[in-house]
C-alpha cells in the first residue's frame, strides 16, 4: 500500500503535463456556466402553473442534456490513457517489474481517475453557495447532498470500469469506446427500454428502471438516498478493480 | 546468482524458449546472443518476473521467479529492449519516482540518485524532459534507473541498440566498470561488444542454447596473419618448415606481396619466430599479427548448424 500515494502522484502529473485534462476541464467549466445561467433564468421566471411546476434545481445538474453529454463524452477519455498507454508505449514493463503489487497500481490509477472525475464536478459546486447566501435561493441541501453521494458512487462504477478496459487493450480508442458504449447503455439506452417496456407491460420494466444510471441519478437528486443504489454502484466497481488486478497480475502472456 | 533449469515459454503451439539451462555467478558478465526471434528477450522477460515460464524454475539471487516474484524484482535491475521511459517527466523527477516505488529508504534517496546521475553521466540533461531527450541520454536514463536501488543482478536487453560509437564505448565501460561487484547479463548483437564487456556467452536459436562458452576457452586457438613481399610459394615454403607452425591454412597473392594465415602448433606466440624466418629469408614484411578465433566465427557457425537442423527436423 506504501507505493500508491507515489503512482497516483504520477497519474495526477500525467494528466496535467498533457493538454486533455485542461480540455475537458474547460469544457466542463463553461457547461457549468450555461447550466448556471438557465437556473438563473428560470428561477426569475414566475411559475404561475402546478402542472408545470418542476424543480429547478434538478435541471441545473440531473436532468440536464448538457451534463450528461458531457459527462458521457469526458469519462472515457479521462480512462482510456491510465493503462493503455502504459502497455502501447512498454513502460509497463518496467512498471511490473518493480517491486511494486499489481493492486497498489490498479489502485493509484483508479484513485487518480477518481480524482480528476471530482474535478470536473466541481465546477457545478462552486456556484452552489452563491445561489444559496448572495441569491438568497434557500434550496434544500439534502436532495443536493444526495446528488453528490449518487454522482459519487457512479464515477467511481464507471472509471472502474473505464480502468478494466483500458487494462484489455494498449490502443486509447478502443478502450474509450468501450467505456462509452457501456455508460451510454447504462445511461440512455435503458430509459428507451424502460419506455418500451412499460408500453408493452414487460414484467422486467422494474428491473430496468432500477438499472438505468439515469433514473439512479435523477432519484439521487429528488432526495432519495437508495442505499440499494450505492452498493450497487460500490460492488460493480470493487468487482471491476478486482477484475483489472487479475488482468494484470496474469504473467502468461503479455508481450 | 542466476539459475535457469530447463525453462519454457510457450505461446500457444509456439515455443519461444524451449528447456533453456545457464546459470551466472557472482561476478561474471554474460552475453546472451542469438539472432532475432531467437528467445533472448523472453528469456530476460521470464527472469525479471514479466512473464511466467510454462514450465522449468529459474531463481535470481535465491529467489524462485514464479514464488518469490517481489523479492526477485528487489534483487534486479532491468533495463528493456527499447527504454521505455515516461516522457512527460522530468529527468530528475523520475529517478525519484522511481526511487520510492523501488524502496529506497528516505533518507538514502537523495544521495542514490545523485550517485546514479553521476554515474550515468546524466548531470547536463536532469532537469530536462524526457521526452526531448536524445537516444543515448533517454538509454542512460533507462540504465540510471535500473541502478537507483544497487542491484546485485542487472539484466540489460540490447543496452546500446541506437547508441553512436562514443556513447557505445561510455556504455561498455559502464558496464565492465558495474560487472565488478554484480551479475551482468546482457543481450545484443553486437558482437564485438561481448568481446569488449563479458566473460562468457550464451548463444540461443530458436528457443535453445546452443553454445555455453567462456571466451577463454573459445579464444583457445591463435592465427596468424602474415604479410609479406616476395614470391607465394616461396613464403608458403619458407612458413611450412618451421617448427612453430602447424599448416599454412590461407595464402593469397596481392600484386608483389602474399598474404598468408597460419595455424600455429601449440598456445605459444610465434610471431616473433615467423618474423625472424621471412625477414632472414629475405621477405620484406608489410604486417604480422595474431587473431584468435573470433566469436562471429563461432556464432555464425552454431547458428547455422541450428538453422541447418532444424530445417532437417521439419523436413520429417
């Protein structure tokens, strides 16, 4: 355990030396900004209607097109380097060769993806306490404190997941691509099916709508803590490092 | 320090390297050779613990490969066939990466990778990236640091594969100066740099040793080049009759001079012996000179024999 706080240091320092993280981060921020100023907008307008009433707060982040797009497009790209790179450019040679465990690395690299995935979340805080003490916008914090821990254990699901691919194969794309395609399903696929399901009467409608990262995180959001949810979450991710260990402990071929 | 028993990698239907046996002791420098393809890198791969053997033990400095996979890496330092290096750092920043990740005590950090630096003649290029560095400094970056925790055993693949003459010669006396308290293996191609840094050589083709030889033992038998102005027979007569000399195994016409190889009896030196015979004779010599039998003689021959067989064992 006493090498991870030296890997993720160099994690964290590759991401910053390359231009993406710089990229993604202002992408971020000025989603943020956007995001911002609709709430902004629409907290002035009146709602005269209950049938139209809906919680601004939840189209500021959960409910927003631009965040999950976002957010969808940036996780992948923030893990497809971790191993990849290391196995297309050799370095992990003279990475397992140190006397160095294969999880203290699976973890550094976990941890530094999970750092910079806070980081592009950040953004979306800083403009919390303005609202709340200078707009004088009393929001509940306990819906937004269970958005945090949603947003939370999603990203570490995800960037473990991400790392597991980025271990399968030493090209970037292919291992962003695959993490895409799994949180896109996740994401926006499965309300499609709980839609259609729902039209056909589909026994398994539940099921899916459980499933679906997008209801998980909108729940989140309304203020419910589905601690159902968050184990969910914590034991995909804890099964996905351990499968990214086994991956590269494995010895027999790695050439 | 370094003990291979029978060791096997087989990729699928494929046998890289196939029931390898050598063992390095303490002290000695070994070049592993072989031509490309031949199973030198899996070999090293197998014993600096990247991969697993299919089958066979090998144990560095005590420690079983396959049981003991963390102690062995503790023991050895490892430079790979193409340096890979991270080229986002800095110089300096990696070694004490490295440092820490390799268990160099704090305290001793500093200093180690100030002594490596040195040693690698690194002190221009430290705080400089990686990345824009040349091939023969980002070489001596890889070398620094498989050096950062004093290894007892260092296994170099190709250390100066891309290097320029100059940079060969640093390298090589590198490494002659490192093997006198470590084991040394290293693989190349070149070899005449076996000739200049180790003691014995490890030839491997297609998957299995085929010459284990100290170059003592392989330098056994002088020749003797001799040049000289006059008539070839008569040179070839005046040669034959020593007693020194064994056969005139070579002799060649060049214009008014002849070139003639001689195979002398005995270890003896007897070049003082020819000289004194042709210039007594009236030969004027132009050169006089002793070769051993070279190494590319003997590689070139245990390969082909190799090649030769195992296209035999095919043809079954």
């Amino acid at each position: 355990m006493r090498h991870v706080q030296a890997l993720l240091t160099r994690e964290l320092a590759a991401y910053f030396l390359g231009p993406m993280a710089y990229f993604v981060l202002l992408a971020f921020q000025v989603i943020a900004f956007l995001n911002f100023w609709d709430l902004i907008d629409s907290l002035s307008i009146p709602q005269r209607e209950f049938s139209t009433l809906k919680d601004p707060m939840s189209s500021y982040i959960s409910s927003s097109p631009s965040f999950w797009i976002a957010i969808l497009a940036a996780l992948p790209v923030l893990t497809m380097r971790l191993m990849a790179e290391e196995r297309r450019s050799g370095t992990i040679e003279t990475l397992l060769t140190l006397p160095v465990r294969e999880y203290e690395v699976v973890l550094a690299k976990w941890l530094a993806a999970l750092v910079m995935y806070v980081a592009l979340l950040l953004p979306f805080a800083i403009y919390l306490p303005f609202l709340y003490r200078q707009a004088g916008f009393y929001f509940d914090l306990g819906p937004m404190l269970g958005l945090a821990i949603g947003l939370g254990s999603m990203g570490m699901m995800m960037t473990a997941v991400g790392l597991f691919f980025s271990t399968l194969t030493r090209n970037q794309i292919v291992a962003a691509i695959w993490t895409f395609a799994v949180f896109f399903v996740l994401v926006a696929i499965a309300p499609l099916f709980y839609v259609y399901a729902v039209r056909q009467h589909a026994p398994w409608a539940d099921a899916v709508r459980f499933l679906a990262l997008l209801y998980q995180v909108q729940g989140f959001a309304l203020g419910r803590l589905d601690l159902r949810v968050v184990a969910l979450h914590l034991s995909i991710a804890v099964f996905m490092l351990y499968a990214t260990t086994l991956v590269l402990a494995n010895r027999d071929n790695r050439a | 320090m370094i003990e291979v028993d029978r060791l096997t990698k087989r990729y699928g239907t494929i046998r890289a390297v196939a029931g390898v046996t050598f063992s390095v002791g303490k002290g000695e420098v070994v070049g592993l050779l072989g031509p490309n393809g031949a199973g030198k890198t899996t070999t090293m791969r197998m014993l600096t613990t990247y991969l697993a053997p299919t089958s066979g033990r090998a144990t560095v400095a005590g420690r079983d490969v396959l049981d003991e996979p963390l102690e062995v890496r503790r023991k050895v330092g490892y430079l790979p066939e193409n340096v890979p290096l991270y080229p986002e750092m800095r110089v300096r920043e990696y070694l004490r990466h490295r440092a820490v990740l390799k268990d160099v005590p704090r305290s001793r950090r500093r200093q180690a990778t100030a002594s490596v630096v040195s040693r690698c003649r690194l002190g221009d290029v430290e705080n400089r990236i990686i990345g824009q560095l040349s091939r023969g400094y980002r070489q001596r970056v890889g070398l620094a640091e498989a050096l950062l925790h004093d290894p007892e055993v260092l296994i170099l693949d190709e250390p100066t594969s891309g290097l320029d003459p100059l940079q060969i010669r640093e390298v090589r006396d590198l490494i002659v100066e490192l093997g006198e308290e470590r084991v040394i293996l290293l693989s190349t191609h070149i070899l005449s740099e076996v000739e200049a840094v180790c003691g014995r050589v490890v030839v491997i083709a297609s998957g299995r040793i085929v010459l284990d030889e100290s170059l003592e033992e392989m330098h056994g038998k002088p020749t003797i080049m001799v040049e000289a102005r006059g008539p070839a027979d008569a040179i070839r007569g005046a040669l034959e009759t020593m007693p020194e000399i064994e056969q005139v195994t070579r002799l060649e016409r060049d214009g008014e001079y002849a070139l003639a190889e001689l195979a002398p009896l005995g270890d003896a030196d007897a070049r003082e012996a020819v000289g004194l015979r042709l210039s007594s004779r009236g030969f004027p010599i132009r050169r006089l000179d002793q070769r051993r039998s070279s190494l590319e003689e003997r590689f070139t021959e245990v390969v082909t024999r190799d090649a030769l067989s195992s296209a035999r064992r095919e043809g079954h």
